[in-house]
C-alpha cells in the first residue's frame, strides 16, 4: 500500500505493507537509520520519534496509522554543523555515552520541552524513564535537559 506522510519536514510517500512497522520502513526504506531498533516490543524506548509532535515508539506504529501524518526523528533535529540546543546540552553535560539511546532521548526531551513550560527536574526524571539507558546512570540526561528547559531553547 502506498502511505503519504511529512516525514522531517518534508513530504514522502512510500510503498509499505500494513504489517511493517514504522521502524523498519524509516531505517529499511527511507535509510534513515537514526531511529535505532532494540527491543521491537515497545519496552526500551530508543525507537522513539515523533508523531504529530507526541513520543511514539516506533517499532510500535504500523506504517498505515501514519497516513497524512507529520513524522519527526532525529535526523530531523539539528545536523552536525548546528547541533540542536539539546543536542549540545547533551555533549556538554555528559548525557550520552555509547550514544545508541540517545535518538530516542532526545525525541523524548523534545516533546517535554515543547509540553511542558518549566519542567521541574523530577518532572524530567519521570518523562525521561521511558528510555533505557544502560550507561549514564540518567544524571547528565537530567542536566542537559534541565539546562535546555531553564534556557528555553526547545524545538
């Protein structure tokens, strides 16, 4: 089935089966192989993206449910050249170490800062949760998230 969407700003269509998720179609299709793939079953959140501005995991969302729909993923978010606010936050306050979680980090971060005016800092704890992270021990993600939120540098 053929499926149009605006995918990073930009309008894409793609041919797809109804039983393929968004995941795979974004890293097999689409090449865009920012969107990491873990645990395929919703538990990890480093799939994550964004659908009409709201967090999905996106080994969760079968291709036809984002028909006529805006979908963001880290290849979207800033490029080496001008890092997003986030992005650097992150660097700078050492919230990434293997980097493997950190696209759905970061697309997490993104939603709350655009959702939430003046996240407190367990505010951003428990929104942050829904991403496993096996190396930070969470602390610097918490930083550069409340820095970036105390800056108001979102988007």
């Amino acid at each position: 089935m053929k499926i149009s969407l605006a995918l990073n700003g930009e309008s894409v269509d793609v041919e797809a089966e109804p039983r393929e998720s968004l995941l795979d179609v974004l890293r097999d299709q689409l090449g865009l192989t920012g969107t990491h793939a873990s645990c395929e079953q919703g538990s990890c959140g480093v799939c994550t993206v964004l659908l009409d501005g709201q967090s999905v995991m996106s080994c969760l969302v079968f291709v036809p449910q984002v028909e006529g729909r805006t979908v963001r993923t880290i290849e979207g978010v800033g490029h080496p050249e001008a890092l997003h606010p986030l992005q650097a936050a992150l660097s700078e306050y050492h919230g990434l170490q293997c980097g493997f979680c950190t696209p759905g980090v970061v697309m997490s971060a993104l939603e709350l800062l655009d959702t939430v005016e003046k996240p407190s800092r367990v505010d951003i704890e428990r929104w942050m949760s829904g991403v496993l992270c096996r190396c930070t021990g969470y602390s610097g993600i918490v930083d550069a998230v409340n820095a970036v939120a105390a800056e108001g540098a979102a988007t």
